[in-house]
C-alpha cells in the first residue's frame, strides 16, 4: 500500500510526444498545466484478483476546480460515467497506469468519428471528494479513443510488474472548450483533448 500526498507542485509537460518524453507512457493522459492549490492523497492496494485505488482530493483554493473522474463505460446501448472506473494504458517505465484524466488526440494516422467523452467533478473552493476506484487484473487495455490507435490492437503487456494512478484536475477559470454539458443521467461530461490539465499522481505499487 502506498500512500502520496501532493501540495502545490508545479508539473509541466507538452502535449503529445513519444514515451520517453511523457512520464505517463506513448498513448497516456499528459500534464501541461500548473498544480492548482489542493491536497491529494491516494491509497493503491493489490490484491490476487483486483487493484484497489482509495483517493482523497481537497480543494485548499479560492476557485472552484474540476476533476476529470468519470470515464465512460458501455451499458447496453448507451454509456455510463462511472467515478469507480480508471483508464488503463502502459506507463512510461514499463508499468501499468490507471487513470481519470483527459486524454489528447493519439499521436497516429488513426481517424474517429467522434470525440469520445468523460464525466467531471466539480469541487467548490474548500470542498473535498473521496472515491473508490476498482480494476480487475490481469488489467485490461482501457483507452478513451479504443483498443486500435493506428498500429493494431493495444494491450497491457503480461509481464508488468508495478502499478500507478493519476488523476486529472483543470483550474478555474474552465475554458470555453470544457463547459460541461449534462447528459441525460445526470452526469456533467467535457470531450477528451478539450484541455490542458493538471496530473496528480501516485508512487507505484508492485504488481
């Protein structure tokens, strides 16, 4: 079990880039935007069947700030936007990331009919949000944008032996380009590559 606890640290990357310039692997969500004023603390846990993520977010600003914790999940002929399912792609280091987080286009010749979208959270100035997060292993690919970017089906190489998860924040005030819109459960969404944010993340847990 690990546990990180994150405060005003500054982490800027560029958009895109091959996996030894992201520290969040080739095709992962990336970190171009400055830590807001919050207090991050996570809890990952690996038992034989599953990988458990227990995370507690502050918001210690003025400005409200919007987690990007929801991603969707096929039911039936619709999507859910579920807070206690994570993205699952290969980390820089060889690792497993999970993750909530925006992700930009995919650096390929790959085309999408539409750009996939994701749940938010919003938390008022002072607000705190904690979540329960589960994925099964062996871990499965799970990307917003599929399985096939451009080079044939991904996976999650079986010999990983560490695991990680990051979470997405975007600072007040929201672009233009992430208003939220309300889907018809409920659920305030923004579209993938719609903005730049801000990852906090935690230290690794062996697999």
């Amino acid at each position: 079990m690990k546990r990180v606890g994150v405060l005003m640290v500054a982490l800027l990357m560029p958009l895109g880039g091959c996996a030894e310039d992201s520290p969040y692997g080739e095709f992962g969500p990336s970190s171009s935007a400055p830590a807001p004023a919050a207090t991050f603390d996570a809890d990952v846990t690996v038992s034989g069947t599953e990988v458990q993520v227990s995370y507690r977010f502050a918001n210690d600003g003025d400005e409200p700030l919007m987690l990007i914790n929801r991603p969707g999940l096929p039911a039936g002929a619709g999507i859910r936007y579920r807070e206690e399912a994570a993205y699952v792609t290969e980390d820089a280091n060889g690792g497993a990331l999970l993750s909530q987080a925006i992700f930009g286009f995919p650096d390929t010749d790959q085309t999408w009919e539409s750009i996939p979208r994701v749940g938010v959270t919003e938390v008022p100035a002072g607000g705190v949000v904690e979540v329960e997060v589960t994925s099964v292993l062996p871990l499965t690919w799970f990307h917003p944008f599929g399985s096939d970017l451009g080079t044939g089906p991904m996976s999650i190489p079986s010999d990983v032996d560490e695991v990680r998860f990051c979470l997405g924040v975007v600072s007040s005030p929201v672009p233009e380009s992430t208003t939220p819109r309300t889907e018809e459960d409920g659920t305030r969404t923004i579209g993938h590559a719609s903005a730049a944010q801000h990852l906090f993340c935690s230290t690794p847990e062996a697999l």
